[in-house]
C-alpha cells in the first residue's frame, strides 16, 4: 500500500538523472538543472556526498548554459555546504569563492560579499593562511562602503584573519562585537562556531619575548646576548613553524630547538650577537601553533636597544724595564701598544711623565694616535737622558678622549 515510501533515494536520484540528460539532449538546460538539483539532494539524503556534490555542480553548469549566474552560485553554494559537512574545507572554499563571482557579475553584491566570507572562513578551517588573508582583499576591494548590509559578516572575516592570520592583538569584546553584528544561516553555523572557537582560543594564546638576563639598553659589539621566547595556550598545542626577525646589525647565533610533542606552554632560549653598532631589533617572532581545535599564527613583542662599539682592551708594554745610564746619556725606550679587544681605539692619547732627574733628548713628551684597529700594534719610541744623578721613574701613560681606555707602564732608571 504504501510502497512509495520504501522507494530507495538513490534510484530515484538515477532517474532524475536520466531525466537531466534527457532534457539536455533536447536544448533545455534549465530544466536540466532542475532534474540534477533534485538528484544531488537524494544523494545528499542517502549520505552519499560525492555524488551530491558533483550532481549539485552539474545543476551549476546547466544554469550557465542558460547564463542564470544566480542559480549557479546557488548551486555552488549547496555543494560547498555539503563540502563544509564532510570537513573538506579547501574545496568548499574554491565553490564559496566561484559563488562570489557568480553573484558579483550580476550585481548582487550583498550575496557576493556573504559567499566570499564564507569562503575566507573555509580557507580558515582548512587552515590555509594565505588563501584566507587573499580573499579577504579580494572582498575589500569589492565592498561597497561601511554602511551597506553586506558589511557585518565580512568584518567578521576581517576580524578572524586578522587574529589567526596576521596575529592581531584583539580583545573578547571586539570579537564578540564582531559576531553580533552576522546572523548566521542555519547552513552556515557550523562553520561559523568552527572558526570562532579556533579563534577564541588564539585570543587566549600568548607569545613573548624577553631577555634571559638583566634588561639592557645598550649592548656592545660581539657581546652576546640571550633572549627566553615563550608561549602559553590553553590547549595542548605544537610549533609547525616559525620565524625571526632581526635588525641587520645582529646576528642569530643559537635556534630553540622545537619539541614536537603539544603541551600547553613552552620557551626557548635565543642566542644573539650584536655584529653592528646602532640600533638593535629582536623581533617580532612569528610562531604557528597548531592543536586538536586550533591553528593560529602568533607574533612577539619587539625588544629594542642601542648597540655601542665593542671595547678596545689596551695592553702598553714598554723597554727596557730597567736601566743603569751615565749623566747625560741618551736613553730610547720602546713603547708597544696592542689592542686584543672586539672594538677598535681611537684618538689616544700617549704621555710620558719623568722624574726631575730625567729629561726629553729629542721630541716631545706626548704623541697622539688616531686610530689602533682590533689586533693591531703600535710601537712608539721616547728619547730621554739623565739630567741628576740617582734613582729615577719613567711613566707612560695612554688614555682616550670617552675615558674607556685609561692604562700605564713604568720604567725604573739609575743614573750614574
């Protein structure tokens, strides 16, 4: 008696099929498309989505032969739907973004604007950064100003790039804020919460950079320097890639070494040398965590200071030590400057201060250095006689116009 009910949906979707081709065989697409619409949803129903997508596709080509853009994108749209439900995200993406187009060419851009969102939020769920961040200009350039209706779902897009994409420091509120001005379709929702709670989640997530040490503002040239990098989740979650960034006057000397196990938090030491004198740059670092329920990229703070010249290290040695002259002899002593620091000496000043039983032979008491580079000698020479008999000190002695470099040498003479 009641045999129709017990009719199988697939064998109905066949002969709406049949019917499809039939109807195409004779140059009437639309109806075509009608046929193809009714055998996706039998498929759809029997939970045999290949098949529901592809006929619901066909449905889309048959309406282009009749260049109805509107049904297309209705169609493409009810497809994606059913790519959204079998978790094939990137694809539903592709149909979401085809569906734009559609309603674009036809001027609807309220429905276009919504399918591009939905589009921007499938490349999310799918986890696909940079497909999310191009749709979402593509739809910036497509909108129509502030007021229109088509604006709150597509600030929604905007706002979920933004903190999963770009690592936007956003709050709850503006978030929530975001959400009250869409209403969602029944179709939509799941999708929509998808998204949202992995962006909840990233909202919790904090990344930072500090110094393992003391906090300097100024460092020198080939000092090292550490840096802790951090993060903390609520979710257990892992690091599946990542980035720095630094100022050219430094350099990356030790990587953290990434665990690939998910936990909640984790930090890392970074090694860093100053190879420069100006101003120093860590960060931001860029981080991709990814957990059972999230995806997000997450940048850093910026650390900034000033990077000084590395110190020179003076060493003066001068010869001989010790001597035993007649009256009025003349005396050289060879004084060798060596500079064994990372930074170079300038403008150095080298006096030599005597006891009043010694004199100047020739030349003068004091010379002055331009410059001495790292690893460099320099070797100076002081004539001197003896001018009263006795036991007498010579003192050389070698500073800089900052006064980082302030050393000396003696000499003792016996003067017969």
């Amino acid at each position: 008696m009641f045999k129709f009910l017990k009719r199988d949906p697939v064998e109905q979707a066949k002969k709406h099929i049949e019917k499809a081709l039939d109807e195409l065989e004779h140059g009437y697409a639309d109806y075509a498309s009608a046929e193809y619409e009714r055998a996706a949803q039998m498929f759809k129903d029997a939970d045999q989505a290949d098949f529901a997508i592809k006929y619901f596709r066909e449905a889309a080509y048959c309406a282009l032969e009749r260049d109805d853009h509107t049904r297309a994108a209705e169609m493409k749209i009810r497809a994606a739907e059913v790519l959204v439900g079998e978790g094939r995200f990137e694809e539903a993406s592709g149909l979401y973004s085809e569906a734009s187009d559609h309603y674009f060419r036809q001027k609807n851009t309220q429905e276009s604007s919504r399918a591009l969102s939905m589009a921007v939020f499938s490349s999310l769920a799918a986890r696909s950064f940079d497909t999310a961040t191009n749709i979402c200009r593509k739809g910036e350039k497509r909108s129509t100003g502030p007021k229109s209706s088509d604006r709150g779902v597509h600030e929604l897009a905007e706002v979920c790039v933004r903190i999963l994409c770009e690592g936007a420091t956003l709050t709850e509120s503006e978030l929530q804020s975001a959400l009250d001005r869409f209403r969602p379709r029944d179709s939509e929702a799941p999708l929509i919460d998808f998204v949202t709670t992995s962006v909840r989640l990233a909202l919790k997530t904090e990344v930072s950079l500090e110094w393992a040490g003391p906090k300097a503002e100024r460092a020198m040239v080939k000092t090292p320097l550490e840096f802790e990098f951090r993060y903390r989740c609520p979710v257990p979650v892992r690091v599946v890639a990542h980035k720095y960034a630094l100022s050219n006057g430094l350099k990356l000397t030790s990587e953290p070494f990434l665990t690939k196990e998910p936990t909640p938090e984790d930090s890392w030491l970074i090694g860093v040398l100053p190879v420069l004198s100006g101003e120093g740059q860590v960060g931001p670092f860029s981080i991709t965590l990814e957990g059972e329920r999230v995806l997000v990229n997450k940048q850093s703070n910026v650390i900034r200071f000033t990077i000084a010249d590395a110190p020179a290290k003076l060493s003066v040695d001068i010869s001989p030590a010790r001597l035993k002259s007649n009256l009025n002899d003349e005396m050289v002593f060879d004084v060798t400057l060596s500079n064994s620091g990372n930074g170079p000496a300038a403008s150095l000043t080298v006096s030599l201060m005597m006891t009043p039983g010694l004199a100047m032979s020739v030349g003068t008491s004091e010379k002055v250095i331009q410059s001495l580079g790292v690893g460099e000698k320099m070797r100076i020479q002081f004539f001197v006689k003896g001018v009263a008999a006795g036991n007498e000190r010579l003192t050389v002695w070698v500073r800089d116009d900052s006064g980082v470099v302030d050393t000396k040498v003696s000499a003792e003479i016996q003067v017969v």
